[in-house]
C-alpha cells in the first residue's frame, strides 16, 4: 500500500458495521509493531492500525 490508495478499513478499527473506504494518506514503517496505515474515509474521519485491518480496494474492472 502507499499514500492515495483507495482501500477499505476493517469494522474492528471504525466500529463500524461494514467495511469503510478510505484514501491512505500515510505509511509508516513502525520498528515495534511493523507497517501501520493511516487512511481518511470518505466522511472525514481518520483512522490508523496496522496493516493486515486493511484491503486494498479493486481500482480496475474486467470488462472481458
């Protein structure tokens, strides 16, 4: 992932029912915990965990 992906944010972070999209809008490569994310969902709202509560959302459409 990097900075402007659009990605989908785990309910577990948001507590959110449902997945929430998001652009990233920072990586960072922490020493204790490994790779935290910090994306902002389309409302405003900032949130930031560790990479594997995120998906990376399909930008490209087969159209075969």
């Amino acid at each position: 992932m990097k900075t402007g992906d659009r990605v989908l944010i785990a309910p577990q972070v948001t507590g959110r029912a449902d997945w929430t999209e998001a652009t990233v809008i920072e990586v960072e490569k922490n020493p204790y915990v490994g790779i935290v994310i910090t994306a902002k969902a389309d409302d405003g709202e900032i949130f930031f965990e560790k990479e594997d509560m995120f998906r990376l959302l399909d930008s490209e459409v087969c159209t075969q």
